[in-house]
C-alpha cells in the first residue's frame, strides 16, 4: 500500500503546483510507504496503518 501526497497539500503547495501546471513543468507526487497490520483487540480484529520507512519520503517524477 502506498500513501501518495500530491504537492498541492497547503497553500503553498498548491501556488506551487499551480505555476508548474502554468509553465507546462513536471508535477510531482510525493508518497510514503506503509503497510498495514491486522491484529486481535478485546476480541475484534483491527486494522492500523504502519510506516514502512521512517525517515523517508519518495519523490516520483517522470521527465
């Protein structure tokens, strides 16, 4: 499972994406990777999502 963050997630971001779009740029996607475990809590079973990395963030981009 991938989290993806798309650059547009605060007022910057988003003026930033905005003026990549403009200028006919490449967009970046940001994501996190992360996977999710499934365990028994008071007899039910729940689902968390977990960082597979910790102190990374994947920046994709195509040219």
């Amino acid at each position: 499972m991938m989290n993806v963050l798309r650059d547009g997630c605060s007022e910057r971001g988003t003026a930033r994406l905005s003026r990549r779009k403009r200028r006919g740029e490449t967009l970046f996607e940001y994501f996190a990777p992360s996977y999710v475990e499934v365990r028994k809590v008071d007899g039910k079973m729940v689902n968390t999502k977990r960082p597979l990395l910790f102190n990374y963030v994947f920046i994709r981009s195509s040219v």
